[in-house]
C-alpha cells in the first residue's frame, strides 16, 4: 500500500475539537477515496460509506429534509446493517460528493448536530458547467483539503528510500555539502524514474509492482482520455471543443523557446475572449497548474504578478510525458533529456513546486531576461533556473548583478550536478527541489 501524507493532514482534521465536515478535493484519479476510506476503517469503530457516481439512487436521500435525523433514519433503512450511526464513532463517507449538491448543502447540519463525521470527495467541484452545484454551499461549515497525485517525496517512499536518508539530504542541504557519491547516483536515477512514471497512484503501484513502463504509460494514457472524456461529458456545449484544444495544445506550448501560454498556439486566430474559460476549466479540474510572470523578481510575489500573462504545466510531470510522442520514457531514464527545450525538466519542478503547495511564478522581460522560476524561501525572493545540461545563467547573473533594480540577493541552480555553491549562486542536484521547504 502507498503511504500518502493527507493521512497525517486528515488525523490533525479529526483531532481537532470541533471540527467541521471536511470535503477533500483534486483531480481525478489521485487517491482520495482509497485514502478517505483507509483513514475511516483506521480511525472510526463504524463507517458508512456513499458513492453517488456509482449509485446515483443514493441522492434521493438528501432529496427532502437535510435534518441529521432525517437523513440518518432513511440511511438506516436504505443500508440496514451497513450503517451504524453512534456518537463520535461514525463517520459517513460521502464519495463523489459533487454528483449530489444537496448532501453537501447537507453538511451544515452534519455541522450543527456534531454527533457524527462526514467525509466527502469530490473531482470537479466548482468546475463550471458541471451542473450540479448545490443550492446553497455551506459556507462555515465545512474544511476544504486540496490532495494531489503522489508528490516526488512518496515517490521515494514507494521505492523503499526510509527518512534517514532523506534526514542526509536535508543535511546536505542546510550545510551546503555535497551529497555522498552512491546516495547521490541513486537519487539521480529515482528522479528520472519519477519523471517519467509521476504520481497517479495506479502508475505508481504498477511501477514499483512491475519496473514496466509500457504498462505505467497505458494507465497514464488512460487517465488522460478518462480527463477528456469529463471535458466532452461535463462541460457546457458550446465549451467542450475548446477545452479539449486547450488541453490537447499544452505539449506545443511548452515546447515553445518562449514558453508563455498563447492562445494562438491553440487555434490560429483564437483569442482569450474566446478560450480563457476553457483554459480556467482544465485548471479548476485540477489538471493544470498556471506560473505567472512577476513584474518584477521581489515579495510579495502574488502582489507583483501579471494576471494575463502565465505559463501553463501540467500537474503530474508523468501525465505530461504520457501526452509526448513514444520513446519519451526511455529517453528519459537514459538521461537524455534534452528535446523540448527543456519542458520536460520544468514540468518536473512545477510539478514538485505545486504539490508542496507553492503558488508557480517566473520572470521574463522583453529584454531578454528570463528565470525559470521564482520562489519565496527563507524569507527571501530566491530565483530558480532548471538546467537540462550545463547550461549558462546569463539573465540570473544580471539580474543578481544590480540589487538596486531587481532587489534579489540569491538563486539556485537545479541540474545535473551536486551540491556547491560559487558567490550568490546554490547549485543543487534536481532532486533537492522537493527539500526547499522553507517560506
């Protein structure tokens, strides 16, 4: 079994007094019913568990009064024995939770009553166009969790990496000192691994199962299709068409040397007006994640970024692969990296950066300035550059060369190296990016 971290944020939910009816939401496929119902069986002495995608009938239950009372004698009578509601030891599991609106209108009496604790998941909520929003959310009255597909550091878990060696690499980090060759050399291999393989769970277990990448990249695929198959069946109408292109258009966008997300790239003569709904629909399906061009490279960076001009990465780096042409797994492992101009390697650490829970951002002037990334750690704007190969750093050496203007003092480099440091400039192996935790 996978060990996922939303366990340890689902337990600090229930632990906390008084707490609300939790929804936990992302994309499709992450895990969240597995790990919803492996907490609950773990955690409660009853669980009742609903599943509104796959039994619609179960809606009918919240068709009427939304008292906890009612709602509990028709589950009873429904379910029979399945369901035992006991104060403080049951929690309802309410999966697919937007295919009902009404149960999670529910929620706000879940939350008055107290007597029990409810669970919903939920892959499209707040997506528009869906259709099934409810009458009236509960505003208060519930804790909202964001879970993401298998982030690099469960990765490793999966692979049998245990804490003290992760506990090394932090210490390398914090002291600046390289990391021990053999360590360094497995690493390096487990990132191009998790590359190439991501983190929907099924690919995963099928990796560490297996070691067949032509089995991970038929669920991988899969997926994808399951992702478009939603934007034809729950988009409104006249929508569907552009979602797809807009999704369909990311492996062209990123393949670009200016890798801004265009709209002519989608469709010659396509506009925003036209297509920044569709593109707003894959990100609030939990597909994409955009990294807003700052105006300029200094905190508050939500404060300094440009709206209207963003990049566009995939959440999971091996779904991205997935949608390139076949062969790109193979090289990847063999380290050759280096078609794309270097997409495959940024997709790699949006992907790493997200599923931390940082907000993406760059740094690009039509003079010719360009950072990959830019982050807020240990207090400071940090820039990032992700290197492929042992490539120059003109525009962060620029930009660190007049504190006046840009008002950055350091910068990371990520690559194919190990740890050192020359002036302002941390060089750091790809795989530390998952360690630059520090706000």
């Amino acid at each position: 079994m996978l060990k996922r971290k939303i366990e340890q944020e689902l337990l600090a939910w229930k632990n906390m007094p008084n707490h609300k009816p939790l929804i936990l939401k992302g994309c499709r496929q992450c895990g969240k019913t597995f790990s919803a119902l492996h907490f609950a069986r773990k955690h409660y002495e009853h669980v009742v568990y609903l599943n509104f995608f796959e039994n619609p009938d179960y809606a009918s239950v919240f068709a009427g009064s939304l008292k906890t009372d009612h709602i509990v004698m028709l589950l009873t009578a429904l379910l029979g024995g399945e369901a035992v509601f006991e104060a403080g030891k049951t929690v309802l599991v309410l999966d697919e939770i937007q295919d009902c609106p009404e149960a999670r209108t529910a929620l706000k009496f879940f939350r008055e009553d107290g007597r029990y604790d409810v669970i919903g998941t939920g892959s499209l909520l707040g997506v528009k166009g869906y259709g099934k929003e409810p009458k009236s959310i509960p505003v208060g009255s519930e804790t909202v969790i964001e879970m993401y597909p298998l982030d690099f550091e469960e990765f490793l878990w999966a692979n049998g990496v245990a804490a003290p060696v992760i506990d090394m690499l932090q210490k390398s980090l914090k002291e600046e000192t390289p990391v021990p060759q053999a360590l360094h050399s497995r690493m390096q291999q487990l990132l191009l691994q998790y590359a190439a393989v991501g983190g929907m769970p099924d690919a995963v277990q099928c990796f560490v199962d297996t070691k067949q990448l032509d089995a991970v990249l038929r669920i991988q695929r899969d997926i994808v299709r399951s992702y478009e198959d939603d934007m034809v069946k729950y988009a409104e109408k006249r929508d569907k068409s552009h979602i797809r292109e807009c999704f369909q258009s990311i492996p062209k966008q990123l393949s670009k040397e200016n890798k801004k997300f265009q709209y002519s790239v989608v469709k010659k003569g396509a506009s925003a007006s036209r297509y920044a709904g569709s593109l707003q629909w894959i990100e609030d399906a939990g597909i994409i994640a955009r990294c807003y061009n700052l105006s300029i490279p200094e905190l508050p960076l939500d404060g300094n970024a440009e709206e209207n001009i963003f990049k566009v990465y995939m959440r999971d780096c091996g779904l991205f692969v997935s949608m390139l042409e076949d062969g790109t797994q193979y090289d990847i492992l063999q380290g050759r990296l280096y078609g794309y101009k270097g997409a495959i390697f940024e997709n790699l650490i949006a992907d790493i950066f997200g599923k931390m829970g940082r907000r993406l951002y760059y740094f690009h002037k039509d003079t010719g300035l360009e950072v990959d990334f830019v982050i807020r750690y240990r207090g400071e704007p940090v820039l990032i550059e992700v290197k492929a190969s042992t490539g120059n750093i003109k525009s962060t050496k620029t930009i660190l060369q007049h504190p006046e203007k840009y008002h950055v003092q350091r910068a990371i480099k990520l690559g194919d190296y190990n740890v050192g440091k020359s002036g302002q400039i941390l060089t750091l192996p790809l795989y530390m990016a998952f360690l630059l935790k520090e706000p």
